[in-house]
C-alpha cells in the first residue's frame, strides 16, 4: 500500500499533467474560439439574432459532423 505523502505527490503529478494538457487544448483552439466570437460581436453588433454559419468557415465546417448545423445547407 502507497504512503499518504507518496499519494500526495502522485495526485500533484496527475493533475499537473491534466492542467498541461488542457493549457495546451486552450491554447489550440484560441485562433478558432477568437475567429467565431468576433463573427458573434459582429452579428450582435449589426441588431440581427447571431447564428453560426458553417459556410463562412471551411477549416471549421469540415471537422463538423455531417448532422451538424442541419438547418444549414453544405454545399
């Protein structure tokens, strides 16, 4: 059985490696989660109710599944 400090430092390592991996994610995706929310502040900002158009985005709309966004047309 693992002592409680070993335990201790264990679940510090863990976590560590968790906070890595989701700094990383982050940082991944801040260019796409900027590029649509500027698109959401644009839209709020002309008065019209903000939808998501996968058309104006073809990086984004290709790792969309396909029955994604059904109400939008891919063509």
């Amino acid at each position: 059985m693992l002592s409680l400090p070993l335990m201790w430092q264990l679940a510090d390592i863990i976590m560590a490696c968790m906070a890595i991996t989701n700094l990383t994610a982050i940082l991944l995706l801040s260019p796409v989660v900027h590029t649509i929310a500027s698109d959401y502040l644009r839209q709020r900002k002309l008065g019209v109710r903000p939808v998501f158009d996968p058309l104006r985005y073809p990086d984004i709309g290709r790792q969309l599944s396909r029955d994604a966004w059904d109400d939008v047309s891919r063509e």
